[in-house]
C-alpha cells in the first residue's frame, strides 16, 4: 500500500470557477445530471435514471445522518452579534446522539464568531417561543482551545432536547462557498429525504438526489438499500494548508452501524456493495479495518479507527474473514451495533476492500474529499473533473455527482 504521507496537496487540484459553484439546488433532486465513469469511459445521464447503470441484486450504503440548524445567533446587550456553531459534543458524552438527547443543558464544542466581545464567564441570552410561551436559551463560555471553544447551554424548557431546541432557535449551517443566508428552503433540500438521526453539521450530498420515485425504480430493477449512520462535521470542509499530507490532522467523524447492516454487506460481497457518497465509503471502509484489528490486535483497545493506522498496517485478510470476525466479535460482546469514531483519510494507494462503486458531488480543489475520488477513480480523476467542468456540470454540495466504479490501475 503507498504512504500518502508524503503526498503534496498540490498535486490535487484544478480551476473552479466561482460560477459552476452551485448556490442553489435545482426545483426537482432527482434532475441533476449524473456522470458516469468505468474502465476509462465517462458517460452522461441524470440522477432520475441511475437505476439503468447500478447492476441487479447489488447494495446501496447510504448514511441517513441529519442535518441540524447548529448554527446559533445571540445578541449582546450592546448590540453586537455573537455565533455559535456547535460542532460536535463534549468528550464526556458517549457519542452524538445521547447528547442530542439531552435535557435542559448540555456542554458543547464551539466555533465562535465575534469571540472578541465575549468573555469567560460571561452569560449570552437568546429568547425563544414554544407554542405560545416564552423560554430562554443561554450559552456560557467555559474555556477556549486552539481549534474551538467550550460552551455550555442551557434551556429552561425540560420537555425539550437538545436537538429540539436547536430546531427551535438554530439555522441551518451551509458550506462556506455557499455564500449566501440560509433560507427557509434550505431546512428542507439541505436534507436528505430519508435523513432521520440528528448530529451532521453538513450535509451527506450524495444524498440530496435521491428521490421516492428513484427508490421506486431501484425497488423494480431488485436494487437493495440500507444505511449507516456517520455525523459529518465542520472539519469536512477544512483546507489542507500543510505542504505535505503527513503534516495535516483529518478530521475524526462519529459512526452507528447496526448488526444487521454489516451481515448485508457480507451477503452482497466482493462485487456489488455502491456507497451513496464518501460518508458511506469512509464508513465501510472503517469497518474492514476494525475486523483486521480484532483478528491481530488480541488486546483491542479501541473501536476508534486512527488517521494512519491502515497505511502502517498491510490488509493480509480478506473482507469476508474481517467482516466476519467482527459479527463474532460483536457476538462475544453481545453487541447489536457499533458505535465509534473514524479519522480515515483515503487517498491514492488505499485499498479498497468492501466498496466497489461510489456516487458523490464534485469536491473543492486540494481537498481530502479530493483525494477520496482520487484514490477510488485512480489516475482520471483530473481526466472526469476536466470533462465535468467542460460540460457545464454543476459543483460541490448543491450541484450535480457521478457514479464511479473503481478503478483497476
């Protein structure tokens, strides 16, 4: 397997005009054109017909993470405006959504704009209606890191979790190069229709092109589904500004993946198993690699899956024995699903064991998603991105995708 520690980010990357950047979905999901790439070959469709070019009897992963509005506007006393966006929860919770769940305060982990006029100790307020009664939302800031803050909110509504009150009073985070307000349009196509589990702060935008009338179709042709769960955080969206990869920290992302998910996979190995967009891909993936560390790591201190462990470590198993050997691990622990952390960063030289098609958006230049393309279309990646661009494809999360098969180089 090649180390892409060595990898220069420059290496991946290419013009994006600010005008192919799609600021708004289309009227109909489903409409956006779709390219298709396999063995060299790229053809053009769109999403309404992707059931014509996925065979019979394979499996589309999809991630039904959802979006929530973590966004949160407060106002000084002085006027000024304070945000908020929640990133992920204190370490003290076990994962997403059991901090989702609660109530009445909750600790979080924060990106702050204006950070300046606030000061430690100090108490935000943010008023709020409930039906048609009046509550209080309040953020106190405990501490500040290197890469964000600590913020405590609290409600003084108990019948309210977390999760609610962010619907309640938050906006929906757009990407950055979106570059414009949130409007209320977005609560619903910056959400995938089967979006079901609160925790993302972007959108898995695979996703957003899929429709009834595409799983009617995928239902005809005896197309299976089923889904994972992994919460997409901001740090999707982090540049790479080290010179080299070795120097950049990937992101970690929280994971959910039940038993009977995994026995799925297993079924439709080695050929047939497509991942709706990276989140899905990055999660099998983990996978594997977790069954490969319990058949040689006897003591196994964590499900957490580390950003270069798989390049310092050959995959001598099969995806069959990994798989397996993690059902019979979860047996052991009496386990129904799995809960856990993935820093993967995929690039050129990865080893793909369990996905063998990939529909996702086209990504930003110099990008870890970049370099996820990269490494699963092998070295046409640029060869697609430039024909994308030639015919007028639309980019990054409200623009159009493709369907990738992977690549034999």
């Amino acid at each position: 397997m090649t180390d892409p520690r060595t990898f220069s980010i420059k290496d991946f990357t290419y013009s994006l005009p600010e005008e192919r950047i799609a600021r708004y979905p289309l009227p109909e999901r489903d409409a956006s054109k779709l390219l298709i790439y396999k063995k060299g070959i790229i053809r053009e469709d769109v999403y309404k017909n992707i059931d014509l070019h996925l065979p019979e009897e394979s499996l589309l992963l999809f991630n039904d993470s959802k979006v929530v509005e973590a966004r949160l506007l407060f106002q000084k006393s002085t006027g000024g405006v304070i945000e908020i966006f929640c990133l992920e929860p204190h370490h003290k919770y076990a994962d997403i959504t059991s901090a989702m769940m609660q109530r009445q305060n909750v600790v979080w982990k924060c990106l702050v704009g204006g950070a300046s006029k606030w000061k430690p100790g100090q108490v935000l307020k943010k008023i709020f209606f409930y039906g048609e009664n009046e509550f209080l939302l309040t953020a106190k800031y405990i501490e500040k890191s290197v890469e964000n803050f600590t913020i405590e909110l609290s409600w003084n509504i108990p019948s309210l979790s977390f999760a609610e009150i962010l619907h309640h009073t938050g906006t929906v985070p757009l990407p950055p190069y979106i570059k414009r307000p949130a409007e209320k349009s977005d609560v619903i196509r910056y959400q995938t229709i089967y979006a079901r589990n609160d925790g993302s702060v972007a959108a898995p935008t695979a996703g957003l092109h899929f429709t009834n009338t595409v799983f009617q179709k995928l239902d005809e042709k005896k197309i299976h589904r089923d889904w994972v769960t992994l919460h997409v955080g901001a740090g999707t969206f982090k540049p790479v500004k080290s010179e080299l990869m070795n120097d950049h920290t990937m992101h970690a992302e929280f994971y959910y993946v039940t038993r009977s998910v995994i026995e799925n996979i297993l079924n439709h190995l080695p050929e047939k198993i497509i991942a709706v967009g990276t989140t899905s891909l990055r999660t099998m993936e983990s996978l594997y690699w977790l069954g490969k560390k319990i058949i040689t790591d006897k003591k196994l201190r964590t499900l957490d899956i580390s950003q270069w462990e798989v390049y310092d470590s050959l995959p001598s198993v099969s995806a069959t024995e990994a798989l397996t050997s993690l059902l019979g691990w979860m047996d052991k622990n009496h386990l129904e699903s799995l809960s856990a952390k993935t820093q993967l960063l995929i690039a050129p030289g990865f080893e793909f064991k369990i996905a063998n098609g990939l529909i996702t958006n086209f990504h930003q230049p110099q990008s870890t998603l970049l370099l996820l393309v990269a490494a699963f279309a092998g070295n046409n990646w640029q060869k697609i991105y430039d024909y994308a661009l030639l015919k007028d494809f639309r980019f990054l999360s409200y623009g159009d995708g493709c369907l990738l098969w992977k690549s034999q180089d």
